[in-house]
C-alpha cells in the first residue's frame, strides 16, 4: 500500500520527511475508552510506528456510544479494552506495531515504560494517574498532551517538560476540573472528537518535530453552549514546583502516593491491586464458584462472578473490581471471599 499515507504527505509541514518520522516515533496512550479510541485509531491511522496501549478496564455497553473501536460483541464478552483496541487496529493497518498493557497505570509501570517513547497522551478519566503521568514525563523528559471531557465540555494542553508549565502547575492555579465525570453527568460523543482533534493535531506536531506549531495554549471549549477559551498559561509555571521545579522531586512516583485500594471515580466500583505482581488461575475460581450454583463469565484475561447484588472481577494480575459499592469495608468481604 504505498499510497496509503500520500494525502498525508502531501500536507507541507508533514510531507514525506515527516512521514518517516512518524512511523519511527514511539506513542504511549494511557487509557482505551472515549479518548483513547479516538487517538489511537487516528495515529494508527496516520502511520505511527510504534503504540503501546495501557487500559485496567474492560468494555461494557455503555462504551459502544462513544468508544469507537468497540463493538456489542467486545461488550458481550466483557473483553479488555486494550486487547480489543489492539484487534481493531491491527485490522486497520497492519504495518503498526501495537503492544497492549491490561493493567493500572501505577507509577511502577508508568515509570517503566515512559523511558521508552517520544510521547504520551493522557486519555485516562482520573486525577491521581494524571499526576503519575506528569510526573514522569517530567522524569524522563517526555512530552504528553493532557486530555480530558464531560458533558459537551472539554479541555485540552501540551506539556513540554522544561519549556511549559506542568500539569501540577495548572491545577494549583487555575481550576480545572468541577468533580463531574461521565458517569454523573453524562457525555456527548462530539466533545470527545473534539478533545481527540486537539489532542491527535498536536500528537503530529511533535512527531514531525515542528515545535513552533505547538498551541501553547491551555484550551476549554463547551460545544452545547457555543464557547471557545485560550488560555496563555507560560506564567503560572514554578519555580518550586514539586513536579517541574528546580528542586523537582517527583512526589507521585514513589510508594507513598500509591494507592492498593482505589474507589473508581463515579462507577460505584472499588479496585483492589496486589501489593506483588502475581498471576490467578481463573480457571481455578470458576471451578469453585460454578459449583456454588453462581453466576461465573470467563474470557482468558478475567472472571466475573456475581454475588448478587454485587458483581466481582477478577483480572489474571491479580487486579479485582468490586462493582455496586463505593464501600471499600463492604467490598473488601467480596474481596476476601475470592481470595479465601
């Protein structure tokens, strides 16, 4: 197919020397839902050499309508998101090389794995792994483009560590985030294209090398009440910034700030991880609790077993999701009851 990339080559500040960058540039895409499908679909499509996809999560019906790559059959099966993402994309060009991740984005792998790309793009739904992605960008001298949308708001930045300000400067300055998520107030699938423009257009940017293209700018949009904001944020940067500072210590990349025990944010769900990376026989649980008479699902990277009117799963790394409380003392009989 030597033709699949020409209408891209033949956008002047690509062109063909910067198509040759593109397919030699390494991409770390934390998180494969609304954003994460969007971006990664878009550079895979664009010819990026290398992705690595990081997702904790599996694909649920509620996904199908604003998560592309996914399909009712991927739901049915409860499969994990950056296995079906991975499926998906090698179908839409083969000549990428993807590498799927089903696990937390803790600072051990985050850590890990950011000394091996060119970028990354937060398409994560959360504020403590944002942090952990900041801070090692910030580590590793890895530039990232922050993401993020709700309702038919989004916003977007490009973080150039040593040049712009960090994500922990923007949050201790300008208020970023009113505690709404997707699943309290709901999302409208144009917002998230949106965000995915901003963030890809950029992505683009810095793996042709075209620095001075960059936005610089913090952007905020809201498409259902017809606003656009630009934001000029070069001074909120600090000095004695934890995370970019000139005494920079990176506080979200050690074990203090590592959470075991995590209530995920507006699912009615807590998250238990390992202490130790380890591997569960499913096989092994489906076996005892199929004989309880209760109902067990398994694909090869989990088991989901019901305990009405709960729901557990367990991933084969250990990593086990209590649906229906926001409880972590409740959920942690569940927890126990798999383990026991």
């Amino acid at each position: 197919m030597q033709e699949r990339y020409s209408r891209q080559e033949l956008f002047n500040p690509i062109g063909k020397s910067g198509q040759n960058k593109i397919s030699d540039k390494h991409v770390l895409l934390i998180g494969a839902g609304a954003l994460g499908t969007g971006n990664a679909e878009a550079l895979v499509r664009a010819g990026v050499g290398t992705i690595t996809i990081v997702d904790r999560d599996y694909v649920e019906a509620s996904n199908l309508q604003r998560q592309q790559l996914y399909s009712e059959e991927d739901a049915k099966k409860r499969m994990p998101k950056a296995i079906a993402a991975k499926e998906r994309l090698s179908q839409i060009n083969s000549s990428v090389t993807i590498h799927a991740k089903i696990m937390d984005a803790s600072f051990a792998e985050l850590s890990s794995l950011a000394q091996d790309v060119d970028l990354m793009i937060d398409a994560t739904d959360n504020y403590d792994t944002r942090l952990i992605i900041n801070d090692a960008a910030q580590k590793y001298n890895v530039p990232w483009i922050y993401g993020a949308c709700v309702g038919s708001y989004g916003m977007t930045f490009t973080i150039i560590p040593g040049e712009t300000p960090c994500l922990q400067c923007l949050w201790d300055n300008i208020p970023m985030s009113g505690g709404q998520t997707c699943d309290t107030a709901g999302i409208i699938s144009p917002a998230v294209n949106m965000v995915v423009s901003y963030q890809t257009a950029e992505a683009l940017k810095i793996l042709v090398e075209d620095w001075q293209a960059l936005r610089g700018k913090l952007v905020m949009f809201d498409l259902w009440e017809n606003t656009h904001t630009e934001i000029n944020v070069k001074k909120v940067k600090k000095k004695n910034c934890p995370s970019c500072g000139e005494q920079a210590y990176f506080p979200y990349l050690s074990n203090e700030k590592l959470m075991k025990t995590a209530v995920l944010c507006g699912r009615d769900t807590v998250q238990f991880r390992p202490s130790e990376k380890k591997t569960i026989d499913l096989t092994e649980i489906e076996s005892v609790f199929s004989s309880q008479g209760l109902v067990v699902q398994r694909n090869p990277y989990l088991l989901s077993v019901t305990f009405a009117p709960h729901r557990v799963v367990v991933f084969y790394d250990g990593r086990v999701l209590v649906h229906g409380t926001n409880n972590v003392t409740e959920a942690k009989k569940y927890y126990h009851r798999i383990f026991s």
